[in-house]
C-alpha cells in the first residue's frame, strides 16, 4: 500500500490494531497494582474499578475528558516507576501478542528509511520500549506531566484519545500509516500540535549545565592538557590494592601510555611480598580486563616498561622504604597520589590512627624531602560531619563540626596516642587481668575449668578482644564529642587539618569523594569491589525488609568511581602544572541531585527487574516488597526495634521451659544485625543534610584543552540516575558485592594467561629484581 500524501517529514503509524489490541485500563491496571506501598494499592485499585464502570458513560460525552480521567488515577507515581513498569508491562503483557504481519510491515517502512512516528493511545512510557523493539525512532502518545519527578496526574496536549466504534472496524489491517490530516481530524487537534509533540522513543534528561563565573583576579584562561601534563612524568601510586586504586591506575594506563614510569608502593603481608600481592592482581582481578584486551600477551611487556613494584609500609617513617630506593625517588618523583586508608567507619581506634593520620604525615614529610613531588590525597566529602548545609572546598586547621574552641590537631593527634597508650597498659593490669581471668574460667565451653598455660592462653585471646573492643567504642565516643558520625571521619579530617597546618606551601591537593560506587564505563560498565560503601544497605533493601529510616529530603551523594577517578587525573595534572587548589570535592549533591526517597524507590526498582525475570513463589513476593521511607519513630514503632521487642517477650515467657536454645534465636540475631545495620548508616540516609560543592573540578574540566574534553573531562550532570541505579549499580552489586555478603564466592573466572611470547623468561620488575609469574 502507498504511503499517504502528506507535508510532514515523519511517516505516522497508528499501533493500535495494526500491531496490537492496545486498551486503556489495562496498563493503567497495571501501573496502580505496583505502587510503591500497600495502601496506595488497594486505593489505586479501586479507583480503576470505579473507572471501568463509569468509562463508557464518559467514553460517550466526551473521549478526551474522559481519556484525562482514566490517567488522572496515576497522580502521585513517580516516573522512575511509570519508566520501569511500562518497560516491563512491554516486556510480559505486551511483546507476546504482537501482530507478525504488522511488524513485518511496519520494519519494511523503517528499513526503507522512512521516519517512522509510532502513534498509540498508550502511555508513552509503554510505547517507549515497544518503539525501540521496532527499531522506531519517535514516538507521539500520551504524556504525564511531572513535578520534581512525581505525576501531577494531568495528560499533556495533545491527548491521544482511543479510536471510535467504527474507527476498529474501518482501521482494521496490518498496515497502519495514517496522513498527519486525517490523525489531526481523529484526534481534534492540528497538524501542527502534532508535530510539535513528536518526541525521541529514549529516555532524555534535562540539561544541568551550570556558567562557570570567576570573582577574582587569578589568570584562568591558560588551557590544560592533562597528556602533556602526565608525558614522562613519574608518579608514586600507594593504595593500588584498593577500589579506587585499582581503577586510578587501569585507567591511567590505558588513557595515558605516555607516562613515565608508576610506582606502586604495595605492603608486605607477612609471607607474602609486594611483587606477589601485584602479581595476584593482575592474574586474578576483573579491573585489568580491559588492558588484556588491548595488549594480549604483551601486557606483561607493556606493564614491565610503565610499572615498578616496591616494597614499603605508608604507616612508618620513611614509607618504609629502603634508604637507597627512597633517595632515588625522592630525586625523581613527580607526583605522590594516596589513595590508602581505612574505610571501616568504626574500626580499632589504632587501625585508624596508623592508616589514616599517620600515613598522611608520613607522606607530607616524603614530598617536604622531595625536590619537586606534589600530592594528591584522597580524604572523603564527610569530613565535614555532622552539619547540615553547604560543604564549601575549603581545610581549615581548626576545623571540629561542633565548633570546639581553641581545636589543635596537633594536640589532639597526640591526645588520641596517649588513649591508645593508657588503654593498651590497662589492658595488662591486674584489675583488667583478674577481670579477663574470672570470664575464661566462667565461660561455658571448652574453656571451662582450665588452669595453667592453657588458661593464660585464653586470658590472652580475651585481652586481645577486650582492647579492641575498648579502643573502638574510645573512637566513636571521641568522634561524637567532636561532631563527627564515626572514627573514620575524625581520622580522614584530622589529617586534612594536619596537611593543611603542616603541608602550607607544597603543591597539595586535597580530594573528597562522597560515596563512590560502581562504574559507568571505566575499566568497564557496572564496576564493583568490596562491602564498605551502600552494597550491605542496598542489599537489605532486596529482602523483606521494607520500612527505611530516612528524611526524604536529604540528598544521598554517590558517585562512580570513574568519575571520581576522572577527577583524580584532573587535579593530579594541575598539581603537576602548579595551578590545582588546596581542595577538591567530587560529589553530586549539587550538580545533580538525587535525594532519599528516589534513591530508596530506584534501589527497590532495581531489585524488582531482578525478581521479575526469575520464577519461583520467593522471587514473586519479594518484588512486590518495595522499600518505603519512613520516620525514625515509625520505624521504631512498625519495624526491626518493634518485632525484637516481640521476640524479647516470647523468650522471656519460654525461659523457664527446658528448651536447648531461645525460640526464635536466629530471628532475633537477623533482627539485630538490621539495627546496627541501620544505627551505622543513620548520619548518611537520615541525618545532617550536606551539599557538597564540586565547582574546582569543573573549573580544571572547563580549561581542558577541546581535543581532551571527551576522554578527560569531568561531568556529573548528565548521570541519568534511573539508568545508573537499575542497569548498572545494582546489577554490580549483585555480581561483585552481594555474593561476598551472603558468603558466597564469585563467579568462577578462567586464568589469565600473560606468559610472555615466544617463551621468553618471566618479566622481571622494580630494582629489587622481583619476578612477575603470571599464569
């Protein structure tokens, strides 16, 4: 059949009867019985009831009022749910029952090049997917206008309404081409409204761009290049064995082979040396895929020629180098970036102290003795702890949340070593030894009536568990009375106080990411290491467990780690040029916000199209438990606290009974696990509400040079936080995080083989002659 003559560009294609039967309630059935909680639900149902009985009488007034009405039932869902759930009303109630003919006919039109505009009566976050399946471009269907993301309820113009009685019967067909006038005629509107509301079938996003604006008199128009930067430069990298550092180094190699020589400062652990630690790397992690694939078997060539093993412990003086080795790099050093440190929010207050303050002076004392190095050190944003507001890019020395007078880091550094000290020499008192006795010989299992060396031995497991555990509730208690969250954001601030008292005048740039999660593109797509960030809060989110804690408002900073690495190669090129400022904040609260009950609700979508596609009766009820926001009192009230409570009162009325364990024991453990769980994440999801300011960043990214702008420009604003959650982050913690959660093991990887060709001997790495066996 010949297309029909017509002005516009596009050739318009009705869905309706031509590739499907396509109804109105259904979908918006559909879209109710998925709301996010049970109340809305059932009121959203019945709302639909009621409509499926007053729709004809509607239908037969007036078809355009009557279309508004029937939508207006989707006011108060949020378009993170209508884009999920028509993806998925596509997916399992649509894609089935396609008419072949139709689609046959419909890909003829697309494959001859015509500009095909899907037309539907359906929303568009329907025919959104149903177009793409096509290979459609455009799309005109019915449109939901959004406030802040959430459905007002009101249909924008023009409304596609449903085709008449007679229209099914004389439109009946596979072909499905309609003239712009006679569409305009069948829907009471004008060509011209209805070209105007042709959109793209892909999701789009606002732009967010922001004007960079300089107040001072500082020269800011000298370009920078990040490779002529990097070119022959020498770098120390320390933390190569951490997320970040990982990622930092992988991608510097394969965007800047140009490098001099890397420097990988890695610690000895026990009996096992730093060149084998890197070698178990590079054989065994997923981040060095990428530079696999680009080398092949020439990867351990490539890497003997840009990296250098070296054995050393950030912790000591000296980085516990060799004196020799540490003279050589103090003469060519470039460049020092510390990505090392304790992530644990409330570790043993020594693991903190060591990782966290002291590494950092013993680094800013190696860069003083250096002829030219610079620093780059990774802090992170919540340094600022708890405070509510805008986090300015500014170290202060004096800096406390709660505005302690007369604050010296310097004093306080000190202080925290004298409790380490006094609290360890307690620990081998007598009061704190007779203590520790009396529990071994208590204790009701193999330690019981022990005496002699083996008794010792027990009272010195347990003084070993007593100092810890001293030591950890010493910090937390010491961060509170300061105005920080936890031991990790006093050690992290504390050595920014430092570094910026102490470090005045070396070129030193602080970093401060917020929460950095899985990647978007670098080394690869949905990128993931570890359980220290959000994986164990997401992951309880994907259970039964429904109701968060949480203000709504609050803005949940996270980051990707490419991004974040992006930044580092930023601001270690201005650090390098002498042109970087003393700190830089890598976060998103302000470029491109996503507060907690999108955050939560995206989690929960997340996990739904997981479930979706399983079977089974388990995976059917979890995605119909999505996780709402609540109050701390309703949580207290309806969640975890109140069903412990629950299980407290049934064991204490099953205590007398000759039971050989509590009722509900494993219940109860799960229980508190959640409570702590939760205790440990209030500061970020509930508490102190935090912007942090990311503009020095993007003042380096707007002074690349244009042809460097792509590859090593920094850009948060476009992050399409829907894709971002529900096809990258969660799907990565699933794969990297979630197995190592629920103690399982990752998916099982085939050795990578770097043998060098031609069977030549191992490569040989560092000064110290170190081997590189790969396997």
């Amino acid at each position: 059949m010949a297309q029909p003559q017509s002005n516009s560009r596009y050739v318009f294609w009705r869905a309706e009867g031509s590739l499907l039967e396509l109804t109105t309630v259904r979908p918006i059935a559909f879209f109710t019985w998925n709301a996010q909680t049970f109340a809305a639900r059932w009121v959203r149902r019945g709302a639909v009831l009621l409509m499926a009985v007053l729709r004809p009488f509607l239908y037969a007034l007036n078809r355009t009022f009557a279309t508004r009405v029937v939508y207006s039932i989707l006011r108060g869902i949020s378009r993170d749910r209508l884009d999920l759930l028509g993806e998925e009303y596509f997916q399992y109630k649509l894609k089935p029952y396609l008419k072949p003919d139709g689609v046959s006919r419909l890909q003829e039109l697309v494959s001859s090049g015509a500009e095909i505009v899907l037309v539907s009566q359906g929303l568009e976050q329907v025919m959104r997917p149903l177009a793409q399946h096509l290979g459609v471009k455009w799309i005109l269907a019915n449109r939901m206008d959004f406030r802040d993301g959430i459905s007002t309820g009101r249909l924008l113009e023009p409304v596609i309404r449903p085709r008449g009685v007679f229209a099914r019967v004389s439109s009946a067909g596979i072909d499905g081409t309609r003239s712009i006038e006679k569409l305009a005629h069948d829907l009471g509107s004008t060509p011209g409204a209805l070209e105007a509301a042709v959109v793209k079938a892909e999701r789009t996003l606002p732009s967010l761009a922001r004007p960079i604006v300089h107040f001072d008199n500082q020269p800011h128009g000298v370009q920078l290049s990040v490779r002529a930067a990097f070119r022959g430069k020498h770098i120390l990298l320390i933390g190569v064995t951490g997320f970040i550092g990982k990622v930092w180094l992988v991608n510097t190699l394969l965007d800047l082979p140009e490098v001099g020589r890397i420097y990988l400062l890695i610690r000895r652990q026990k009996s096992n040396p730093a060149h084998s630690r890197f070698e178990r790397l590079i054989e065994q992690s997923p981040v060095f895929d990428p530079l696999y694939e680009k080398y092949g078997p020439k990867l351990a060539e490539f890497l003997e020629d840009r990296i250098q093993v070296i054995e050393g412990d950030v912790t000591q003086p000296g980085l516990g180098l060799d004196s020799e080795l540490a003279e050589s790099l103090k003469g060519n050093l470039d460049l020092i970036v510390n990505s090392s440190g304790l992530t644990d929010f409330n570790p043993d207050l020594r693991d903190a102290l060591s990782s966290n303050v002291d590494a950092a002076m013993h680094v800013l004392e190696f860069i003083r003795q250096c002829d030219h190095a610079g620093l780059v050190h990774l802090s992170t944003c919540y340094a600022a702890g708890t405070r509510d507001g805008r986090v300015s890019e500014h170290a202060r020395t004096d800096y406390t949340p709660a505005g302690v007078a007369n604050f010296d880091p310097e004093r306080e550094w000190q202080q925290l070593n004298r409790l380490v000290e006094e609290t360890t020499q307690r620990a081998e008192g007598p009061e704190v030894t007779q203590e520790l006795r009396q529990q071994a010989m208590l204790k009701e299992h193999a330690a019981k009536d022990l005496h002699g060396p083996a008794l010792e031995n027990q009272v010195r497991k347990n003084r070993v568990r007593w100092l810890r555990n001293e030591l950890t509730e010493a910090g937390k208690r010491r961060a509170n009375e300061l105005g920080w969250p936890n031991t990790y954001t006093l050690t992290k601030s504390l050595a920014e106080s430092l570094l910026a008292k102490n470090g005045a005048g070396l070129p030193i740039a602080i970093v401060r990411p917020s929460i950095v999660e899985s990647s978007t593109a670098q080394p690869f797509r949905g990128w993931n290491e570890g359980i220290n960030t959000s994986a164990s809060l997401s992951y309880l989110l994907g259970t039964f467990f429904r109701q968060l804690p949480t203000n709504e408002r609050k803005r949940l900073d996270v980051i990707p780690v490419d991004a974040v690495c992006r930044g580092m190669t930023l601001i270690a090129a201005a650090v390098m040029e002498r042109r970087n400022d003393q700190v830089y904040q890598l976060a998103t609260s302000v470029t491109n916000p996503c507060d907690m009950r999108r955050s939560i609700e995206l989690t929960s979508l997340a996990h739904r199209k997981h479930y979706r596609a399983q079977e089974g009766m388990e995976y059917w009820l979890r995605l119909r438990f999505d996780a709402i926001p609540v109050s701390k009192e309703r949580y207290n009230r309806m969640s975890a606290p109140a069903q412990r409570a629950i299980i407290k009162s049934i064991q204490r009325v099953a205590a007398p009974l000759p039971l050989k364990k509590a009722p509900l024991a494993r219940a109860d453990r799960n229980l508190e696990k959640v409570e702590k769980l939760i205790g440990l994440f209030e500061p970020f999801i509930l508490l102190n509400e935090h912007d942090f300011v990311a503009d020095n960043v993007e003042k380096l990214s707007y002074l690349l040079v244009p042809e460097e702008r792509e590859l090593f420009g920094y850009n948060t604003s476009t992050l399409d936080w829907w894709d971002y959650w529900i096809n990258i982050h969660i799907p990565a913690l699933r794969k990297w995080t979630y197995p190592l959660i629920e103690g399982r093991p990752l998916e099982a990887r085939p050795p990578r083989n770097l043998q060098p060709a031609n069977g030549a001997e191992p490569v040989k790495a560092g000064t110290n002659g170190a081997t590189w066996r790969f396997s």
